[in-house]
C-alpha cells in the first residue's frame, strides 16, 4: 500500500497490529508522556490517543518506535535495501562504457521523478483559522522541568536568501501563547544559516502530520543546497506534492495534517526552554528567535502527530539508526575503506561513532578520525572508535572487548579540540571542546608495535560442525533459566 499521507501510514500500522488506539481520556501535560515513555523503553507500538484532554484533534506517537516501523514508514523494505539504492542514485562517479550510460541515465530519471510537484490546493488547506490560534493544539509538556508545552515533530520550512533553495529540518517549537513560538534551530543548523543571511523578517512554514518519509527526510543529514522533499520522493516512491501558503512564500506538504505560517525577525529573542532532551537530561534555557504566526490552516478532523525525547531508547532513536543504516553507503563514497557503522543509542548519535575498516597503512585509523572530524554533522562527533574490518561494530561487548585488550593509552589515543553539538554539557565551553579517537585495531610494527601481536582464541570448524550435530545428544537446555 502506498503511504501518501499519515492517515495512510495509520490505517498500516492499524493492519500490520502496531498501532495501539487509547479511548481514554489522556493529559497532554505529563500524562501521555509518562503513558509513551513506558511503551518505548518495553518497545512497544504506536499510540493514537482519540481522546486528549482539552483538545479534539487525536494524538500520534510512538509512530517510528522499532526498526519494523521504521522500515514500514518508508515502504516496507529493509534500511540497507534503500541505503544501496540511494548510494546508486546519488553516486557522483563518471560512467564508463555505454552500458553504465545507460543505467546512469536511468539513476537520474529515478532521482528526476523523485522532485516535488507543486498543486494548486491540498487537504491541509481545507479548514483554514480566522485567527491563528495555537490554543486549540494537544501540545505536549513532556517533562516535570519543561519551559511549557513544546511541538517536537515539526518540519519546519525556510529558505536560502541568495539562491531561494528550500530547506526543511526539524526543530522543536516552545509554546508561548496562542500565537507565538521559540524557534530552536540549533546554530550548526542550515536554517540558522539561512537566517543569518537574511535580512530583518525571514518567513517560516512549519507542517505537522506529514507522511513518514517527508518526515524522516526533515531529520536526514543532507549536504547543504539539496531538498529534502526530494530524497522523501525518492523514499517515498512519488513525488511529494506541494502547496503554497496562505500568507507567506513558501510551500509545504499538500497532505500535512496541520500547517504553521509565520516569520521570525532579527535581534528578537525570548528565553526558550529548559527541555528534557534526548540526551537524557534538561538541555538548559537559551535565547532563541521568536516564531510570530500569521496563519493556521489543518486538515478536516486532523490528527496532531508528536514524539518524546529522553534517555534512550526513545523514538527518535529509531529515526537516528534509520540515517545510520542510509546514509552508509554515501559515507563510503567518500572513505571507501569503511566496512561498517554503529552509532549506539546511549551516543545520542553525536557523542560516539564506532567504525569498522580495512585498515591497509600506519596510522589509517587516525586518517578515519580525523575524516569523521570533518564531515558533515558527524563532525560533532565526541567519541570515535576505529575497530579492524571483522569485528562486527554493533555487537558493543565485542566492541568493548577489542577496547580494553587493544587499546593502549599512551599509542592509540587521540585528544582533540572541535565543535560539539549544542546539547553536550560536558564540555566547560557551549558548542565545542575536547574529542578522543581511539584506535582499536591490531598495532603493527610499522606503528611502533615491536612485540608479536596474539590471535584470537576461535575453536576449528570442524570441530563446531561436530557439535552442532551432536547437541541434541547432550541434553543440555540452553533455553533454561539456571538463575
């Protein structure tokens, strides 16, 4: 089935037996994020809460909560499927030959029909405010210390004032009162340098209840100048269909649930937060751009859909591994001797990278440091860990294992100073400070490494062929709880 809107993905996840409807009446503030917050930590299902209280629009959440569901939210196929696929498409090699012409064509045909297609009219435009008014929303406050109430799944739209390239990211929204918001774009962010660069009043649109892979394209890391409309098209298997604004020039989403229109202006802040973040602890209370609105228009009957963030596993987590998984192929285009990726949840997806590599001269696994350092969002990167091609980086006790034989601290360590991500608060300074590399693959001499390096201790083949046959002649019951 097609997912075109997030009413598709319901009736879906509604089939598929992950999506779980609450009748009850439940409380924005706090309660349905204590009722979520459960549900994620014991990998539950989706949640549409029909009855929140003070608000008739029903509740979305827990929507990308697993790896089944994210899989389900673009198409149903397996993550690394679509990571081939997308590498493919986006490969900036020359072809050679006339055979891998054509199939180049063909990638780009593929990329070509992926662009959003701009309609006349759309479904979130069928009720349109006669006063924006954010009052009527279930916005959640999710945690006891939150400055107020904050909208979390927004993809919020703006554009580049020197070429007028559209940018969509996901930036949450604190609820001041009716008709305004914070707007925490984060200053490594490409809206941030949009509005940098532009002059005193930059329009804003912001939809809510797109379908999930417009919605996973907002969080994705792209290079800056590519629209992520496209690469949702593309994940999407059609184009996504955009209409203009009532009262500013932008367009968003034909089939988002709800639309926000409005401008942020120079030198106006407002104190924003604290906010219980996916770190797991209170991002702290900063100045940030107020969102003023000047228009609200929503589907008929619309759902408002949101998540929680907080120490992992949450749902964004999910979305995270989702660009893990994706984007690995492109990172090979550039460093072709990467094997594999983790980026583990208690990372927060900044705060440790683990790569595996073929490692093939001294010092390469600095050389892939230091190229995590300067790439793109990763280079925000706090903890990197270089582990040799056949140590599978998401087993994290073998990860550990190779750390602690392997590493030595005086050779195989590397402090560094770089940029950090906004929501690191270990660090004395706010947006950079102190990095580790730590290179965990086997030394050589050629590294410095006089002594014999030992094997790993593995049993033969076909001896664990042997046993495997025998087993069930011992009677030994492994399922057992010998506890």
């Amino acid at each position: 089935m097609a997912i075109n809107d997030l009413r598709d993905f319901i009736k879906i996840l509604k089939k598929q037996g992950e999506l779980v409807v609450v009748d009850a009446p439940v409380d924005p503030h706090l309660e349905v994020s204590e009722v979520t917050d459960r549900v994620s930590k014991a990998h539950g299902p989706a949640l549409l809460f029909k009855n929140p209280i003070d608000s008739r629009m029903p509740i979305l959440i827990n929507q990308f909560g697993s790896m089944k569901r994210m899989g389900m939210a673009l198409g149903r196929r397996d993550l690394d499927d679509i990571a081939a696929e997308l590498g493919q498409v986006l490969e900036l090699q020359v072809p050679q030959g006339i055979v891998a012409k054509v199939k180049a064509l063909g990638r780009l045909k593929e990329l070509s029909d992926s662009a959003p297609r701009l309609v006349k009219k759309g479904p979130c435009q069928e009720v349109v405010m006669d006063e924006p008014d954010l009052d009527s929303l279930p916005i959640l406050k999710t945690w006891p210390g939150d400055g107020g109430p904050f909208i979390t799944l927004p993809v919020v739209f703006t554009k580049d004032p020197s070429t007028g390239n559209r940018n969509a990211g996901m930036y949450r929204l604190q609820k001041f009162d009716s008709r305004t918001t914070g707007m925490h774009w984060h200053v490594h962010k490409d809206a941030a340098e949009n509005f940098r660069a532009s002059g005193d009043r930059m329009e804003v649109a912001v939809a809510i209840g797109t379908d999930p892979a417009t919605t996973y394209a907002a969080t994705a890391p792209l290079p800056r100048g590519i629209d992520e409309m496209m690469l949702a098209g593309f994940l999407k298997g059609s184009p996504v269909e955009m209409v203009a604004c009532k009262t500013v020039d932008m367009e968003v989403p034909a089939t988002a649930e709800i639309v926000l229109e409005g401008f942020v202006k120079k030198g106006e802040l407002r104190r924003e937060g604290p906010f219980g973040d996916h770190t797991g602890y209170y991002s702290v209370a900063d100045d940030y751009p107020i969102f003023h609105l000047t228009c609200v228009t929503h589907r008929r009957d619309p759902v408002y859909a949101t998540t929680i963030v907080g120490r992992p596993p949450m749902e964004d987590c999910f979305l995270g591994k989702a660009t893990e998984r994706l984007f690995l192929p492109l990172l090979r285009l550039t460093l072709p001797e990467l094997v594999d990726m983790n980026l583990p949840l208690e990372g927060v997806f900044h705060n440790c990278a683990i790569l595996s590599i073929r490692k093939s001269y001294p010092m390469h696994a600095r050389k892939m440091m230091s190229a995590v350092w300067g790439l793109g969002m990763l280079s925000l990167t706090k903890f990197v860990v270089i582990v040799d091609e056949h140590v599978n980086v998401h087993d994290e006790s073998e990860v550990a294992w190779r750390v602690f034989n392997n590493v030595d601290p005086r050779r195989d360590v590397v402090i560094t100073e770089g940029p950090l991500d906004v929501l690191d608060h270990s660090s004395p300074t706010p947006n950079y400070g102190a990095k580790m590399g730590l290179d965990a693959t086997k030394a050589w001499a050629s590294e410095g490494y006089p002594r014999e390096w030992p094997d790993d201790i593995v049993m033969s083949g076909e001896i664990k062929r042997l046993v495997d046959m025998k087993w069930s002649s011992y009677g030994i019951d492994l399922g057992r709880d010998f506890g």
